[in-house]
C-alpha cells in the first residue's frame, strides 16, 4: 500500500495543500495538518517556503485574467506558506470537501475555510482542484521529490 502507482479520482492519488501567509500568520496550521491527518490521509510531503512572486504567478497562472490577480499575488507573498502532499483514496475530492468553497462565508461549518475564514481574498488554505493539476502543483512546489513510505496503520484505514 505504500507506492502509488495510479492517479485517478477513485484510487489512490495525491493532493496538493498549501496553508496561506494569513492561515501561517493565524497560527492554523497545526489546525489544518490536523484535519488531514486524523482523516486518515498519508503526509508524504511538507516545508515551510516563502518563494516569491513569479513562482506564485505560476502556481496561479490560469487566473491571471482575473481582476484579483495582482492582489492574489501580493496576498500570497506577504508572507511564508506551508507546503504539503496529502496521499490516500479520493484525496482531491475529499480534500476539497474538508476544504470547503472558495468563498469562506458560504462554505459549511465543519470546513476548514467555513470555520476560521470570512472573506474570499483571506481564505487561509489552498488546494488543487483535480488530480491532474494537483500533479502540476506537486511539480511545481516539490521538484525535489516526496516520500515514499509504509504505514502499518493503513491496514485499520483501508478495507
Ligand atoms: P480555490 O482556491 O477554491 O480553488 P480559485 O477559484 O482557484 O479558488 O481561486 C484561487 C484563489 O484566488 C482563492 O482561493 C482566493 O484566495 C482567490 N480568489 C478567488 N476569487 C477571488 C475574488 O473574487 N476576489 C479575491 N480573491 C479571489
Ligand atoms: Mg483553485
């Protein structure tokens, strides 16, 4: 159960999860690791990283039409972010959920961004959107690669 050999949504894949400048200045990301961890996700990957703006720019490169673009950029470079790969079954789709809606006002209670956000341009913690451009962000943050491990608590996780 270690490796992970296939990437679609049904199987195991991997998920992209970056805490904000604002979700590392609130002191949330112990929070957020939390969720993830007691899901039952696998941590394969995570750094503390402040990269600059062109890398940001590219890691948001499909908005750059947007209006909010400039602004998006200067939030997420005011300060440094923690970077994280999250494995396990549906993790994209699950990790979306847990996540909750870009906006956090209308996102549920029980979400991350639906319990400790209020506005769109503050909403504390990134993650891909589906299994293809989650492999793009894994790219792009970790070029030095992720870790590869066995889990003996797998075998109570998984049926
Ligand atoms: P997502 O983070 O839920 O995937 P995207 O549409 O991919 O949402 O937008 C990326 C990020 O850009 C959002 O998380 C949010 O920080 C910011 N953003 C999106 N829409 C707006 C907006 O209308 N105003 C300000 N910032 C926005
Ligand atoms: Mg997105």
């Amino acid at each position: 159960r270690g490796g992970l050999v296939e990437f679609s949504n049904d199987v195991l894949s991997r998920l992209y999860i970056m805490v904000k400048p604002d979700g590392v200045q609130r002191g949330l990301v112990g929070e957020i690791i939390k969720r993830f961890e007691s899901k039952g996700f696998k941590l394969i990957a995570l750094k503390l990283t402040a990269p600059g703006k062109a890398h940001l720019e590219k890691h948001y490169a499909d908005l750059k039409e947007k209006k909010f673009f400039p602004g998006l950029i200067e939030y997420m470079t005011s300060g440094p972010v923690v970077a994280m790969v999250w494995a396990g079954k549906n993790v994209v789709k699950s990790g979306r959920v847990l996540l909750g809606e870009t906006n956090p006002l209308t996102s549920a209670p029980g979400t991350i961004r639906g319990d400790f956000a209020i506005d769109i341009g503050r909403n504390i913690c990134h993650g891909s959107d589906a299994v293809e451009s989650a492999e793009h962000e894994i790219a792009l943050w970790f070029p030095e690669g992720v870790a590869q491990y066995d889990r003996a608590v797998d075998a109570w996780i998984y049926e």
